[in-house]
C-alpha cells in the first residue's frame, strides 16, 4: 500500500499559471493556494509545451535559468498518443461549437495530457478547457496590485468529463 | 476546497475511454513523467525566480 508521501497524483499546470508564478504580484498568493491545493497529495506538474509556450517571452539572456526552473517541475512529454488526443479533440471542439475552434493546439496538448492521463488542470484560462469536455471543482480569486490599480484573476481546478468526451469521441459527424 | 476533497474527485477505478474501435485506460503512466521536485522544495525555487524578472512579458496586465 502507498504512503501519502508516495506522491503519484499530479495537478497540471497550465502554462499561463506558471507565468503568474513568475510574476511577482501574483506569485505569493498564487503559491499559498497551490500549496493548500497540492496539500501533501499532488505535485505540480507541467506539460512540455509550457517550455515552449514560456520560451516564447523570455529574454535571451533569461533562457536558460527559465529552463532550470521549469526543468524543476514534475513534467510529461508530449507522446504521439497525446498529439493524436490533441488533434481529435480540436475536431470533437469544432463539431461541438464552432467557437471552440479558436482553442489553439499548445491549450489541446494541455488538454488531451490530462484526459489522457487522469489528470486535474489548474488554469486561469477556463475558456481553453471548456464545458462541458472538462469541469470545474474548485475556484479561487487572486487579488493583488498593479500600477496602483487593484487587479483580479481568477484560477480554477478543472477535470475531464469522461463521460462527456466519451459521448463527444464517439458520436463524431 | 483543499487536496483530500481533489483528491475524491478522482475515480479510484480505472477509468477506460473507448473511442471506436480503441481502447484507453486512462492513467499517469510513470514512463511519461519526468521527475521533478517536490512541492516544498519546489515552491522555494520559485519563490526565488519570481523576484528575477525572468520573463520578458511580464507587464501581462
């Protein structure tokens, strides 16, 4: 029998919450949340199109401490069977609801990594994992200050539906 | 909400996605993972990042 300490559950962590992590308004209740999330159950993990996706807006000279950081993060590679999951799953969006289509493929390889995997996604971003494929059990709001402004984002725990993309998969035109 | 009440959000059975002709069992298979921190540890790494201002776009608001 496994000990709690034997960590093998994961929360997926979308690749703009890794951003908001980064970001030093956000980062300290962002962090405490996570952390009452995580509890001693779930590690973080990331899926590899977060290199890229925060690769994408990091300075030169930043790059490769970027890497180290996120080379620190629980990570799962994008396999051919979560490529395929990501290209179906744009079909199964666009059939379902044509504004779906605008998910674009980084949020999809997201996606199908935590369908594929059992996998709870933590996100700021609810659009790019819609209902009812995935749903929501547990939201928080981060206020925190900016330019003297206060600001609010709001992140959710999400999970898929299996029965719902069961249905979805297999019920395609 | 914390992690025990997550926690029971998961189905303790296996769950199988049949699509067509396929067959998924649905799992984190250990060969997919790539080790990483724990979240104590973890955390300190990123508290310490978070005031470098490693990201070009951080004025995101």
């Amino acid at each position: 029998m496994k000990t709690s300490s034997e960590v093998d559950n994961y929360l997926l962590l979308d690749s703009c919450i890794v951003q908001y992590l980064l970001n030093k308004e956000i980062s300290p209740n962002l962090r405490q949340q996570l952390k009452k999330w995580s509890g001693d159950i779930f590690n973080f993990a990331i899926s590899e199109i977060t290199y890229a996706e925060l690769l994408n807006g990091t300075l030169k000279n930043k790059e490769a401490e970027v890497i180290s950081l996120l080379d620190k993060f629980y990570s799962f590679t994008i396999s051919k069977r979560i490529i395929k999951g990501c290209g179906k799953l744009g079909s199964v969006y666009k059939e379902y609801n044509q504004s779906l289509k605008e998910i674009d493929t980084g949020d999809r390889i997201i996606a199908s990594t935590a369908i594929i995997n059992n996998l709870f996604i933590v996100t700021a971003n609810v659009r790019d994992f819609p209902f009812p494929f995935f749903s929501s059990i547990a939201n928080y709001n981060i206020i925190f200050e900016k330019k003297r402004n206060k600001r609010m984002i709001s992140i959710a725990v999400l999970k898929p539906n299996y029965e719902f993309i069961t249905h979805a998969f297999n019920h395609r035109l | 909400m914390g992690a025990k009440q997550i926690l029971k959000q998961i189905d303790t059975s296996q769950w199988v996605l049949k699509l067509g002709k396929d067959t998924f069992t649905i799992e984190a298979k250990a060969s997919d993972v790539k080790k990483g921190l724990p979240v104590n540890e973890l955390i300190k790494e990123i508290d310490k990042a978070s005031k470098e201002n490693l990201l070009s776009n951080e004025d995101i608001f």
